[in-house]
C-alpha cells in the first residue's frame, strides 16, 4: 500500500517539461523499489515485512518487484501516451488498498465470500479518493459520478481475476484494470448521480443473492455483477431488466429437480452454481453490444442496432439455458441433425418440450422489451422472439456437430448468442426498426 503511493508522482510530473524526463521521473521511484526487491537479503526485516509466500521459497521479494514493475510500465502509458493521470493513479491504488482489506478481512473472519467484498469494497474507495485527488493535482477534468463509475468497475474486474488466475498474479491484473479504466472512460457517457447509485446498489444486492442462493459460484457472481454495472450505466434499466431475467430465471432453471438431473447424468457442476465461465460465454456478446451501443454516435451506427443484438443475444441465452434444463428432464429427445433418438444429455438433442419452453424464454426477453421501451413495438418484439430461437437453434446444430472436438460447452454457447445478436440485428435493419 505504501509503495503504491508512489503513483502520485504521475499527476505532478504529467505535462511538465520534457517528455523523457518526466517518464524517468515518474517511473524512476518505482525501479529503485523493484531494483531493491530483487537484492534484499532474507535474513533482514525488510524481506520479512514485503514478504509472500512464495518469496519466501524463491529467496527474492518476486511479488514486491513484480507490483512495481507493472506500476512503472504503466506509468510509461500515462506520460506517453495519453492515459489520464487519474485513472493510473486510481488503478494503482485500488489493487493495493484492495488487497490490504481483502487481506485483513480474510485473516479476521477466514470467510472467502466476505474477503472479496473487503477487496472490492476497500479497492471502490480506495480508487475513487486516488481518482479525485489525481484529478485536482493534475487539473484534469472529471465529476464524481464517473470517478466511482471506474472504481467500481476496476475494483470488479480486479477481484474477479484474482479469483480466476493466480491470486498474486498483480501485474496481470494491474495492466488489465488499467486499460478496462482507459477504454471505459474514453467512452461518451455522461453518468447521472441516480443512475450510477443504482447501478452500485441493485447489482451488488442481487449479485450477493445469486451467491446466497448458490445459483452462482462467486466467480460467476463477480462476472455478473460487473456486467449488471457496465449494463446500467452503458444501457439504461430496461437493458439490465432483461440481462437480470436470464441470470435469475436460468439460474433458478439449472436448481429445478437438480437430483433428477444429477440421476439422468445432465445436471450443471458445482450443484448448479453457475461460474465465471458460463457467465461469460451467455453474455459477453450482450456485453459488447451495450458498448457498441454506449460508442455507436462515433461508429456512425444506429443505437437500435446494438439494442435488438443485445436483446437477440440474451434472449437466446435464456432460449437456451430453459430448453436445455426443462427438456433435459424429458425422454426420447432426438438429435437435432438427424431427428434419431438419443440417451438425454447428448450434445445436440432437443425434445419439443424443450423447444416450446426455450421459445418462452425469448418470448420473456421479447416481453422486458416491449414493456420497458417505447419504441419497440409487436414487431419489435418479434425480432427477438425470432433472434432467440435463431440462437437457440444454433446453439442444438452446433451441440451435434462441432461440440467436443472442435470447441467446448462455452464455446457453443458463446457462437449462439452470436449468431442471435447478428440474426436481431440484421431483422431490425431489414424491417426498418433502425431508423
């Protein structure tokens, strides 16, 4: 934590004089820390209180070195190539504070759960007072709403790669943060002091119930949580209505009769508990249509366009998700390539239950949307009726032809909700909804 408060020489030293020189000043504190690392003998206090597990066995303050390594090359970013001071300060600092907290909570309590609530907790705050510090030192331009916008969003993306890599893997997570902040704060949105509270409250509530509830693993609950926020704040409600009714909805569908599932050999891993992985591959598409739509005045592409992918994607997503766990329960599915009956559980089969309830599952999404958005008419809402059971179909063809050879489960689902978002897109643009 102290070591990163090094960072602050950023916002100083940004703009001032030579180029070269201020990257030498801004970098230079942070290569004599990793220079030191790398030299300190193990019998002295220094190495005790730096210390990591690891370093212990290797003889050299690894992860030390490492930290700041990662806080120089970035710092290059910021001086060099336009990365605002505020944001490489904030990132800095998060993943420290975060880690501090985090730490300190697990060592108190020994809960898992609750350590990573203290990472991000500590790293939001943390972040978002380095964010605005930076910002009157430096006198960059920026408002509150955005600045706890980026925390949130860093703190997020920080824990969720702790969870799915190396937990001291901080360069790695250091670099992404950094350019997570950077892409999110290039974009043009202007964030309202409602929206960014809610955005904050509603995801974290219902991100806290999906790992309660154990429909989600608490990687998979980081995933979904962080893609709540950037759905708030990039979309609108009516966006994240229709993402949180296939994460609830789903993951309630993967619970139902789950010992039956289990019995006939198709029940999801982990009792159901959907993880970061699965998470992603429903809804990264829906992901970057809520981005396309956030950047779609500069791409010159209508915000419709991006609206009905998104809405195609997730309604495919949910399409999926209730054909596969409802009509998994029912016998003589058949493979959907050559309609021959199957064992249940066979990458590719449907049964017309399935089908009719994965069709209610579009129809659900199709639903949100006519509800929640005016312009979005019968019609409207046919597309993605229509998006859907594209992807849902896609999903069952690849299932029986390429799954298990040429890509995995996640894989498949991630080229379904694909084929969706582009079979919405395309129908909205041939039917006129894009004008």
């Amino acid at each position: 934590m102290v070591v990163s408060l090094l960072a602050f020489v950023v916002p100083v030293v940004d703009g001032v004089g030579e180029p070269a020189v201020a990257t030498l000043v801004a970098i230079g504190p942070f290569l004599l820390v990793a220079a030191a690392a790398l030299v300190v003998d193990t019998d002295t206090v220094l190495f005790e209180l730096f210390a990591r597990p690891g370093d212990r066995r290797d003889g050299a303050l690894y992860g030390l070195a490492g930290f700041s390594l990662a806080a120089a090359g970035t710092a290059v970013l910021a001086v060099e190539f336009e990365l605002p001071a505020a944001i490489y300060v904030g990132a800095v600092l998060l993943l420290s504070f975060g880690n501090l907290v985090g730490q300190a909570v697990r060592y108190w309590t020994g809960d898992p759960f609750l350590a990573t609530a203290g990472f991000v907790g500590g790293g939001f705050l943390a972040g978002s007072v380095a964010q605005a510090i930076a910002t009157g030192v430096a006198a960059l331009p920026g408002t509150w709403q955005t600045i706890a916008f980026l925390a949130a969003s860093g703190s997020l993306l920080a824990a969720l790669l702790r969870e799915v890599l190396f937990k001291r893997d901080d360069v790695l997570v250091m670099v992404s943060v950094v350019l997570l902040l950077w892409f999110l704060g290039a974009l043009p949105v202007e964030i309202s002091t409602t929206r960014i509270a809610v955005a904050l409250a509603v995801t974290v509530v219902l991100g806290y119930a999906s790992f309660a509830l154990d429909t989600a693993s608490l990687p998979g609950m980081l995933t979904g949580v962080l893609l709540g926020l950037l759905t708030i704040v990039l979309g609108s409600y009516g966006w994240f209505a229709m993402l949180i009714a296939f994460f609830g909805i789903g993951g309630l569908a993967s619970k139902y009769q789950y010992d039956n599932k289990l019995d006939r050999g198709i029940a999801e891993e982990n009792e159901g508990a959907r993880g970061s992985g699965n998470v992603l591959a429903n809804s990264l598409v829906a992901l970057f249509a809520v981005v396309g739509a956030a950047a779609s005045g500069r791409l010159g592409v209508p915000e419709a366009i991006f609206f009905f992918a998104f809405a195609g994607a997730v309604g495919a997503a949910l399409a999926d998700t209730l054909s596969s766990e409802v009509g998994g329960l029912f016998d003589n599915p058949r493979l959907i390539t050559t309609l021959r009956v199957v064992e249940p559980g066979t990458d590719g089969a449907v049964t017309w239950q399935g089908e009719l309830v994965g069709v209610g599952g579009a129809a659900i999404v199709a639903g949100i949307a006519f509800v929640a958005f005016e312009p979005v008419t019968a019609l409207g809402a046919g597309v993605v009726v229509a998006a859907g059971v594209v992807g849902m179909t896609v999903d069952s063809l690849l299932g029986a032809t390429i799954e298990g050879w040429l890509c995995g489960n996640q894989g498949v689902n991630f080229l379904a909700t694909l084929a969706a978002a582009l079979a919405g897109a395309i129908l909205a643009a041939g039917v006129g909804l894009t004008l």
